[in-house]
C-alpha cells in the first residue's frame, strides 16, 4: 500500500505482458513441495497490549521449490475464538512491503461487528515486519511512496545488499506462504479480505488453490491480471476524480484543465501524480491541491512545490512499516514491463522503455505526458533492478473460482482507480461491486461514509 500507516496503497506493477502459464500461480512441483514443507506455528503467546489474541511465529521454507535451503519466519496473530462459525477471516494488507500484525488492533476495531461469526487472523508476509528486507538507501529515497522516483545506486545496492534470495520474495511465494498458514490453522477454507495490494494476493491464492477459498472481498481492488507500472489508468482518471472532488467542495475552477495546464508548463507530471495519489489519503477532496494547482496554472508554482515537499517528507518510513526492499522485489519479479520481466538482460531495458514512450500518445496519459509514464518510481526500480529468475504466472484470460467477491471501491481512489475494478469484475464469477462516492483508498479502514463497511458487514454474514 502507498502509505503504510493508512492501511492503503498498491503497487503492484504486472499489467502488459505475462508470462504462459495455466491458472495457478506455481507449478505442481512447487505445490507440491510446498504443501510438505511447513513447520507450523511455534512460540504461541498472547499478543502484547490486544486481548483475545495470540500471537506466534509460522515456519515457511525460503524456497518453496526446495532446492535452496533456509526458512522464515513470519509474525502471526489469531483471535482466540478458535471456533468461530464462519471460519477464518484472513485480512491481507498491502504494498507490497507492508506487515500485518501491527494493525490487527485496528482492524479488529473496523471488523468488530463480524468477529462473533470469524476468527481474524494477520500475517507479516515475507519481507516485512521483524523480518523486513533492508535497503537503507532506498528507503529512505522513497520511503513509503511508489512512484517517487529512485536513483540507480539505491536499487542496485539493495539488490545486492538482498543477494540472490531476491527471486523468493514475489507474490507465488507469498501464496505458498498463506496455504501453508491455513494447514497450520487447520481451517478447510479461508474468507480472505484484502486492501490494496492484499487483493492481488488474494485473486492470486484464490486461483492457486480454489477449493481452499470461501469468500472474498476485494477493496481497493488491484486486477489479477496486473497494474500497469505506466500507471495510466489513474493518469487517466485523474481528470474524473478532481472534477468530482471540486463539485463536492463547490470550487470555482477547473482542476482538469489545470491539472493539463501544470504539467505541459512546468514538466512535473511524476512529482504531481505522486502528491495526488498521496493527498487522497489526507483529503479525499483534494481542496488544497486543487487550490495548488489552480494557482500554478495562473503562474504561481510555489503552493503546489510546497504540497509536494510536504509529501514527499511525510511519506518518510521505514522498513518495519513499509519495506521498499521487499517493495521492489516483488514489483520485479511479478511485473511486467516495457523490456519483458526481470529475467530480461539489463542490457536493452532502456531503449525498450523510450520504445514504448514514443508509442504512447495523449490519449493513453491523458493530462500527464509520455514522461511521466515512464518516470514513475514503480517503472525505475525495475529498470535498474539486476537480472533475476522469475515464475510463470497465471495467465490472463483466467477466471475467478465460483466464489461470492464483494469488489469494493471509492470513487475518488487515484492509488488503484475504479477502472482495476471493473476489470477484475470482468474475470470474477459471482461479483458484486459497491462503490462508496466521496471515499478514495482503503475503504473498509478510511472512508469517512459507513456505506462500504456497512457492504462488508452484510456481505460477510449472508447465509
């Protein structure tokens, strides 16, 4: 997620090309080995400072396919109703690089009126948490953001700083994480909830193993079948969702036209798309940065290059909340790219992306401009990130299991805009969708109206 202490963001780049693949995310072999490779959770406690949750550490192999050797451990909390009616609510939070167990307090909180009926549980994936991939530099270039953009010297550091155990850090080894927590759980079936990021890794379970699956709800939805680390659907839709925004505040601008006006002007398209798709966690509404950006267009850039210092120096985090370690490592291997994937020769990557920038017309960037697509944090990371062996993933014209999905959304959200949303409606069986007017990232845990929790509750405890 975008900003970790908002429960909110995505950033998962797989949106061109994907490799063949049947699907499920891993092949039989890896299944397999995973399946028998558990070590279960081990030093159960009572969670510190949250009653009626346990706490205790889940063994997983580094490499699910057995050929390296090593383990991890990941950092679990449980509700203590162990018999809970419905099952299993596993809530997957985001990034990717985000951890889990630091929120199980406030999400029990935001999911209260359905804990009688679920257990809740949440896991530190790989690489977060305790157990965070570090690269000093790197984070602190980008800190919590995905789009700020990094130097070369930050990502290459940290690809060597994480050695070659950079191709275990992706999304299928997450998955075989998560089917080897349900076993430990001893749960038939999970209900799987995820924000951001949570949601790509929760399609992605759900089409690795479909019968393990009760329901889902997906909210701030990134599609299975990848976000485009060009970004531009919330390029495009930026015009929409500020247009909105000042009819909701009755400005007397047009923030559309200023949006195209700054950006042809001052040539700022990345660190304004950064700041908009930061301030939405700030105020949905947007009114300071409409206001910025109304008077930059009228030639007074100095608001806006406040906002957007301002941004970038609360953006700061470090690895425990939001590790751009394990960010960029599960962006490469599960991204798709200009160049192809990580496995592709560094050699060449350049001349493929000013390929595809060249391409791009306005149409495909809307206000912004074709370097802006190709400027994004997201984009640069793995352009500089050293060649690494990457899995199959599913392919795209894969379809949902038969499960009821509650596809949940804010029509203000620029992180993961409503277009992701209707695309992974298109490839979801029994769909529903809500959208919550006024609400931007991270509805169930952000928005102000109760309407999309309120979806939630109702959805979850349907017979």
């Amino acid at each position: 997620m975008r900003r970790p202490k908002a429960l909110a963001t995505v950033a998962l780049a797989a949106g061109m090309l994907m490799l063949s693949g049947t699907c499920t995310s891993a092949a039989p072999g890896r299944a397999a080995a995973a399946l028998g490779g558990s070590g279960g959770l081990s030093g159960a406690a009572a969670c510190p400072g949250l009653d009626g949750y346990t706490c205790a550490t889940l063994s997983v192999p580094l490499d699910h396919g057995g050929r390296v050797p090593g383990r991890l451990g990941l950092k679990v909390a449980m509700a203590d109703n162990v018999k809970a009616p419905k099952g299993v609510l596993l809530f997957l939070t985001g990034g990717p690089g985000q951890p889990g167990v630091p929120f199980v307090e406030r999400l029990s909180k935001k999911l209260a009126p359905v804990l009688k009926d679920y257990r809740l549980v949440m896991v530190d994936q790989r690489g977060t948490g305790a157990g965070a991939l570090q690269c000093p530099q790197l984070q602190q270039e980008m800190g919590s953001s995905d789009l700020t953009p990094p130097t070369a010297r930050a990502v290459t550091d940290c690809a060597a700083a994480i050695g070659p155990d950079r191709r275990f850090y992706g999304t299928t080894d997450t998955v075989a994480d998560l089917e080897l927590l349900r076993r430990a759980l001893g749960a038939r079936k999970l209900t799987l909830d995820g924000v951001s990021y949570g949601t790509y890794t929760a399609e992605r379970y759900a089409l690795a193993y479909p019968r393990r699956v009760a329901r889902m709800v997906l909210d701030s939805v990134v599609p299975q079948t990848g976000y485009d680390p060009m970004d531009l659907d919330a390029m495009r839709a930026a015009p929409r969702v500020l247009t909105r925004a000042c009819e909701a505040i009755g400005c007397a601008t047009d923030p559309a036209a200023d949006l195209a006006e700054v950006v042809a002007t001052y040539g700022n398209g990345v660190d304004v798309l950064d700041a908009l798709t930061t301030w939405e966690f700030v105020d949905p509404d947007y009114a300071a940065m409409i206001d910025a950006l109304h008077k930059a267009a009228a030639g007074d850039p100095a608001p806006l290059r406040g906002l957007i210092a301002d941004v970038r120096q609360g953006s700061a985090a470090t690895a425990q909340e939001l590790s751009q370690g394990l960010h960029a490592s599960t962006l490469c291997l599960d991204g798709r790219y200009p160049w192809g994937s990580a496995d592709a020769p560094a050699a060449g990557r350049q001349e493929a992306l000013e390929k595809a920038a060249a391409e791009l017309t306005p149409a495909d960037f809307g206000p912004f401009d074709a370097a802006t697509a190709t400027g994004l944090g997201s984009m640069l990371s793995c352009l500089h990130w050293p060649r690494t062996a990457v899995q199959p993933l599913p392919q795209q014209h894969c379809r949902l299991p038969g499960v009821p999905v509650l596809l949940l959304g804010g029509d203000r959200d620029l992180s993961t805009p409503l277009e992701g949303l209707y695309e992974q409606k298109r490839l979801t069986p029994r769909a529903r969708v809500v959208v919550v007017p006024g609400a931007a990232h991270s509805v169930q845990n952000r928005a102000a109206s109760d309407k999309g929790r309120q979806a939630v509750f109702d959805f979850l405890l349907e017979r």
